[in-house]
C-alpha cells in the first residue's frame, strides 16, 4: 500500500513539473538581453558625442524589440542612429517595466520583426494587432 502511494506521489510530482515546464519554456534570459545588449551600445556610443550608426544585428533587432514594446523611438530610420540620451531612457524604461517584460513578450516582438508575406488583408490586420498589443503597459 505505501509503495502505490509512494508512486502515486512520485506521478503527480513528475505530471506537475511537466505542466510547469509548459510556461518555462522560454529561451530567453531577459535581464541578460537587457544587460549584453545595453552594455555593448553604451560603449559604441561612449566612444562619440553625436549619434551613433549601428551596424551590428544583434543590437539592431533589440532596439526595434524595444520600439515595439515601449512607446519609444529607440532608433533613427534614416541611418540606424543611436545616442547616449537613447540609451539612457532604454535603461530607466526596463527599471520602470521589468516586472511586465516577460520572455513570451520578447520572442513575440522577435518573431514579428520578419513578418511574413501576407496573403490577404485580414493577414495583414491580425499582424498589426499582434504588434498592438506587445506594449508593455503597467497591469
């Protein structure tokens, strides 16, 4: 009777951490996307006083991510510009929202930065919304 018991434990266990690992299942580390990506532009954009052109894609994609998610203007469209006063507020805005940047909200931002091509109109109307709704707002 113990051993069933013992069994039945171990299955729920085994069946609940299963289950919990269906909303861990995100690959990224946010404060680490955070912390590469903010210390490797504060450091382009030490090195000179004006706006900075980005290059690196890394870099490029995170600040579109942030664009998406904050109402903020994180890069300049003419010529993937970047300054120090951008950073600066990419920075105090994460402080301000970490808590509802989740890794779900990150990869979906990703994932709709290379849309698809869209084979009608409502295609188009369900990507506009999905991009609606990935501003982070206090919950």
């Amino acid at each position: 009777m113990k051993r069933k018991i013992f069994i039945l434990l171990l299955l729920s266990t085994i069946g609940l951490a299963n289950a919990n690992s269906c909303n861990t299942d995100c690959y990224i580390n946010v404060d680490s996307l955070f912390q590469i990506n903010l210390s490797t532009l504060k450091k382009k954009v030490s090195e000179s006083a004006e706006c900075v052109t980005i290059t690196n894609k890394a870099n490029l994609d995170f600040l579109y991510v942030i664009s998406l998610l904050s109402d903020m203007n994180c890069i300049s469209s003419q010529n993937n510009c970047v300054d120090s006063n951008t950073i600066q507020a990419i920075e105090n805005w994460y402080l301000k929202k970490k808590k509802f940047v989740t890794c779900e909200k990150l990869r979906k931002a990703y994932s709709l930065l290379r849309p698809q091509v869209f084979k009608s109109f409502n295609e188009y109307e369900e990507y506009s919304k999905e991009l609606d709704q990935l501003k982070i707002k206090e919950e």
